[in-house]
C-alpha cells in the first residue's frame, strides 16, 4: 500500500540488536534480505544508538 502511495519512499525494518543477533544474523535471515532487498536498521535500545544501517540500492 505504502509503495503505490508514496513510491519514493524508502521503508526500513528497524530491529533491537537483540532481534538482530538471535535471528537477523542467520545466513537464511542475510540471504532473504539480500534476494528481497530489504533495509535493515538496527539499534542498541538501552544506549538509544544505531549501530547498523543497512540500506539496498535498487
């Protein structure tokens, strides 16, 4: 919906770091953002820090 809304948009899927090591760091995670082009941000909830930024150029 958002795409045909506001096709120049960028979304990001914004996860703790947590999330990210339990699960987003798996090879199948990491090979599933790669083939669907996924952005990824994700952030040390306690430190209020980004500590990744992953963004795929189309």
């Amino acid at each position: 919906m958002l795409a045909k809304l506001e096709p120049d948009r960028t979304l990001f899927l914004a996860v703790s770091e947590e999330a990210y090591q339990d699960f987003f760091d798996s090879r199948f995670a990491q090979t599933v953002m790669r083939e669907t082009k996924m952005n990824l941000i994700v952030c040390a909830i306690e430190r209020e820090e980004v500590i990744l930024w992953n963004e795929h150029k189309n």
